[in-house]
C-alpha cells in the first residue's frame, strides 16, 4: 500500500507547490492541485530565457517568490513552458505551454493586478510530497465523517481551506478546533482519481465514537497510491479554485504568482 521511493534524481530541493488553479486561467485544465509542482519555466519568445528557473534557485527566501514573479511579468502575453512534477505518478513533465494573460486592460481604477498564471502557490521541497496525507479507513454509520461524503478506504485529506497540513498531529488539532464549526476538506479519492471539496462538521452530539466517527491512517502504510495510468486528459472532479469563497486569512502560507 502507498507509494514507493522513486522520486526523480534531478528533482531540485525548492519548487513551487501549486495549491489553487482559478478558473478559465492559462493553466485551468493542465495543473493539478495539490498534486503539481512548478519546477522550471522556460521562455518560447525570447532567446536568453531557456532555464528561467536557476535564476529563483540562486535566490533565497521571499526573494524566490520575487524572481518567480519577474520571470511571469517579463513574459506578459507571451508563450511559455512550464516545466511540473507530479507528486503522484512521480514523473516530470515539460509540455506544457501556454499563454501568459495581459494586464494591459485590467490594470485601471487602482485595483490589483490579476495573477498572469492563475495559480496559487507554496514553497516547499517536493521531495516531500504527500507525505502529511491522511488515509479515511472504517467509516461509522451517521457519523460526520458518512454525512459529509467521505469514502472509506479510498479517501485521502490532502488539506483544509487554509493550507496544507504538516504532520499527523496537525489534522487532529485541527478537528478539535473546529467542534460544532463547519471545517472544509481538499478530498482525494484514488478509486475515481478526483479531487473535491468536503465540509466536515465535528461534533460529540451526533450519537457515537469520536468528533467525526472515522478512523485515520498516517505515514508510510497510508500514502497515496501511484495511479496505475495517469490520465491524459483532466478528470472531471479536479478542484478549481472559486476566488470568492476563500479568505484572505486561509492565504497565509501561499505565494500568488502574478
């Protein structure tokens, strides 16, 4: 059960996490939340840009996200390569080209510039993804855990509304900070290959065992399952993201790439 150590030798040590894809944006339908990992852009215009990305590697801290930012705006409205680890078929892709939006249009009445890419991003070693993923295992009968969808056995958590989770502890604290208060889930379900949004409401009144009436799994024997034909084309139920309905304080570890 779960995934083997494979990971790629040349995968670098920092990549960017894609945690949210907005809608109808230049990468809408070809990154995967959660599951990608921007490692490299490649510039198809301009003939002094072939590895963009040893530029944000030779940088530190905030500053990677400054040269990320730069390398998006230098490209504008230009067509680019994007260069993704997939966390879960542990492979590396770099096909995928698109468009960069302008800003020429939308930059009026003072009002923020819209994010060029449409992503939402993290920094982090993608050597150590899917390591935090919690395994949904025996769900009881009118439970939380039956009332809000989740799937024993082929269910994973991947995150909450305001980031990723860090260690095992992390989704236990989390469940006990949100007693009798609705709790969004980023839900993977490796039957189906999708990912969807759950609302979990924990609660000691619903008749039985628990805060939310299911078991969960944790570490090496709970990961993932590497899929056994990735898809080629983008399976309906892949979450994008709704701008509207996620709040400024749930952004606090992400980067906008802009």
């Amino acid at each position: 059960m779960g995934q083997s150590n494979s990971i790629p030798t040349n995968l670098p040590e920092i990549a960017f996490h894609c945690l949210r894809v907005a809608d109808s944006s230049p990468t809408d339908g070809l990154i995967e939340p959660y599951f990608d990992y921007l490692i490299g852009i490649s510039s198809k215009t301009k003939q002094n840009s072939n590895d963009l990305f040893n530029l944000i590697n030779n940088e530190i801290g905030y500053k990677k996200e400054i040269g990320l930012s730069k390398i998006i705006e230098e490209n504008e409205n230009n067509l680019i390569e994007l260069k993704v680890y997939n966390a879960k078929s542990q492979k590396i892709r770099a096909n995928d080209e698109i468009n960069t939006l302008s800003n020429t249009n939308n930059n009026t009445n003072n009002k923020p510039k819209p994010s060029l890419l449409g992503l939402s991003l993290r920094i982090c070693n993608p050597a150590n993804a899917l390591e935090s993923v919690y395994h949904v295992l025996d769900v009881l009968e009118g439970s939380p855990a039956e009332m809000a969808g989740l799937v024993p056995w082929g269910d994973y958590v991947l995150a909450w509304s305001g980031g990723p989770l860090h260690s095992e502890n992390d989704f236990y604290n989390l469940i006990e900070a949100h007693v009798d208060k609705p709790l969004r889930l980023f839900v993977y379900n490796s039957d189906l290959d999708n990912l969807r949004e759950v609302i979990l409401y924990p609660t000691r009144q619903w008749g039985g065992e628990g805060l939310i009436g299911c078991g969960i799994g944790y570490g090496l024997l709970h990961r993932i399952p590497r899929p056994s034909t990735p898809p080629n084309e983008p399976v309906d139920g892949y979450f994008n993201q709704d701008q509207n309905r996620i709040s400024d304080s749930s952004r606090q570890n992400e980067v906008i790439a802009s």
